[in-house]
C-alpha cells in the first residue's frame, strides 16, 4: 500500500518563511548603507574602520551563533527566536541614533550577537519538516534568503534618498513588528520531550571539536566554510570590479545583486528539491562548487570589450546557481546527521564557521585586491577572483571525497 504523501506548505513552516524573509530584508537594507553611514559626519570613519566595523557582525556570530543554537536545543526554538530577533531591532536603533563612532560600533556588536538566529530558523525547519521534506524545507529557506536580498538593498536604496540613517530606523520597526507578530503566531517545534536537558558548558573551541568528531560533518563544515570564504572575496569585490571594468553606479550595481537574488530564488525556491531528490544534495555540493570555480574564474575576463553586459550576466547566473545548489545542500546533509536533540548545536557550528570565513573574505579580498598605489587595477582584480575560484576548486574535491563518505552513510 501507498504511502500517503507527507504535506509540506504548514502554517509553521509558512511563518517561518515570512519570519526568515522579514528579518533577511532588515539585514539586506544595511549591506549597502553602512559604508557611506559611517563615513559621513559625525563619523568619518576611515576605509580600515569600516572594515572592521563590517568584520565586528560576523564575528560576534561566529561566537555566539552556536551557543544560540543549542540554547534553541534546550529552551526551544521560539523564545530564541523571539529574543534574536528582538535583540536586533535594538542593533538598528543604536545605529540610528548614534551620534559616535563607538555607538555604531556597539549597534553592530548587538546585531551580530542577536543575529545568529539563522541556525535556530534551520533546526525549526528541521523540527517541522520530514528527513523526506528536509532538502526543500531548506531550499525555501534558501528563498527566503534571496528574496531578503532582493527587496533589502532596493528597499535601502528609496528610503536613503529621505536621509542616510532612515534605513536603520526602517529596519529597526520591520525587526520589532516581526518579533511582536513572532511572539503570538509562531507555533514552538520542538516538544519538551525532545529537548536536550541542560545547556553544554564547554569553550568553543571544544564544542566545534566535538561536532567535528563526525567525519561526514566535519567534511561538510570545510566545504561549507571554503565556499563562504570565496563568496565573501566575490561580494567584497564585484562592486569594485563592476565600477572599475563597466563604470557602473551603485544603483546599476543594485540591478545586478537583485538579478543574483532572482536566480537564488529560483534555484533554491523551485529546483532545488526536484533535483536533490533525483541526484541526491552530495552531487548537488559538487557541481554547485564546480560551477562557482567556472564562474569566478571568468569574472575577470569579463569586460566591455569582451562579452559586455550579457556575457557578464551570464556568468553572475552561473555563479548563483551553484551557489543555490552548494550552500542549502550542504544545510540539508548537515541537518540529516544531527539528531532531533543535537539539531541547534550542529547547525549553529557551521553557521558559526560560516561567520568566520564572512570575516577572513573581505579582508584577504582587501589585501589582493590593493596594488602597491592602493588602487585597483586589472592584475588586482585577476589575483583577487582568481584566488576566489582557487578556493571554490580545493572546495570541489572536498566535495567529492565527501560524497565518498555520504554514500557510505547513506544519510541521503
């Protein structure tokens, strides 16, 4: 007899879509802004203070984004979540009203703290979805992220026009209704009777050992985090690159990224699970790292007299399209190997690792991408990419020996 097919579209899992969606604008509205915030009056932060400015939210993540997990794990996934998420509506008010330096910075030290929500949004989706449903449990995940990063920079864009701190204070209201709406209608996934007992009071350094004394997990975690690292570079320079090689504005430049959320969304939204379910997400890491290598190495020898702006969107979709078929593969296997208690803790590792290699990106992207002038020039920008797609290659046989090691697990 048949079994009946497992439905997948319920109210939980619809709410956290729209929670994940309205929380990913908020942060999407900031990307763009920040910079040119800083470096008006009364800040006049310098290039290396806005650097560290931006490396200061990913590395409160990479701290704290495990330990929320596995507090999600013992608590539950709704107070979590509510708390985070709350937490970062008081980032965006801080920065807002900050009238110094050392104010914006505390701004970002808040939201970067309360900002490591994304793994205990993953072990929700994890809790209310079948290991069957998992992959497009997080394909929709993936969607959310994209159509964040479409409607946040754009959203950013129209309301800076009113004043370059209207975006925080946006954000900050769009972060506090979603924690209010979040706090009434959200369901909690995981049953007491699922619920790790206490809290682990291990380092970090010990906890992220532990968890990586799976091999098929710790094999995941260097793709996951060779493939955050190369992306960084990439999201660092391509404004850099498009205003270089194609003379483009930032408002061209907002065209391009809504492209690239465009294509994620279609990716991970539409395809992804059809295509995990029929090749499994182990082949999907590999291509998907295959496919960014290509497309990065390319970037480069795009310009206006070779292949122009079509062949630049060309490669920009490649690029997208597997990373949407790399990053919520390798969320799907991951969540697959931790058990119903251990989902938090295991997730929040490798987002805590994610937030790292958001950290070392930009910089190492800073230092390639600067000749001897500080400026930018054609041998930059191939060292920069190329370096970029080097990493996406090692992240391809990584990908491939993992898929060895998957198929003697058999988790797919």
């Amino acid at each position: 007899m048949r079994k009946p097919e497992e439905k997948f579209f319920t109210p939980p899992l619809m709410i956290i879509f729209i929670t994940v969606f309205i929380d990913l604008v908020g942060f999407g509205m900031v990307i763009p802004v920040l910079p040119y915030y800083a470096n008006t009056a009364p800040y006049n932060a310098t290039p290396r203070q806005i650097g560290f400015l931006v490396a200061t939210y990913s590395l409160m993540q990479f701290f704290f984004s495990p330990l929320l997990g596995r507090l999600s794990d013992v608590y539950g996934r709704r107070p979590i979540l509510f708390f985070s998420i709350l937490g970062s509506a008081v980032g965006y008010f801080l920065i807002g009203l900050a009238d110094t330096l050392a104010l914006v910075f505390i701004g970002r030290i808040v939201g970067g703290i309360t900002g490591g929500n994304i793994a205990t949004a993953q072990a929700y989706i994890a809790d209310v979805t079948s290991k069957e449903n998992r992959a497009k449990g997080m394909g929709l995940f993936g969607a959310a992220f994209g159509l964040g990063f479409v409607f946040g920079p754009a959203l950013a864009g129209i309301l800076s026009r009113y004043g370059v701190h209207v975006p925080f204070f946006f954000a900050a209201v769009l972060s506090l209704t979603n924690a209010i709406v979040l706090y009434f209608i959200l369901p909690e996934s995981l049953p007491a009777e699922a619920r790790a007992k206490t809290p682990e009071h291990k380092n970090r350094v010990a906890l992220m050992l532990d968890a990586f004394g799976d091999k098929a997990f710790r094999e995941i975690n260097i793709v996951y985090f060779l493939l955050v690292t190369s992306f960084s570079i990439m999201t660092y320079a391509f404004v850099l690159y498009t205003a270089f090689r194609f003379g483009f504005s930032a408002e061209q430049n907002g065209y391009l990224f809504a492209f690239v959320g465009i294509v994620a969304i279609v990716a991970q939204g539409m395809l992804f699970d059809r295509l995990a379910g029929r090749f499994g997400e182990s082949l999907l890491v590999s291509v998907g790292c295959l496919m960014m290598f290509a497309s990065l190495f390319a970037i480069p020898v795009v310009g206006p007299s070779v292949g122009g702006l079509i062949l630049l969107l060309m490669v920009t979709a490649v690029m997208a399209f597997g990373n949407s078929l790399a990053s919520p593969g390798l969320t799907s296997l991951a969540s697959k190997l931790a058990s119903e208690q251990d989902q938090g803790r295991k997730l929040g590792v490798m987002q805590s690792g994610a937030s790292l290699a958001r950290v070392i990106g930009p910089v190492l992207g800073g230092f390639l991408l600067n000749n001897v002038a500080d400026q930018i020039d054609d041998a930059t920008l191939y060292r920069t990419f190329w370096v970029a797609a080097s990493i996406m290659l090692v992240a391809f046989f990584v990908a491939i020996y993992l898929r060895g090691t998957i198929r003697v697990e058999s988790i797919e």
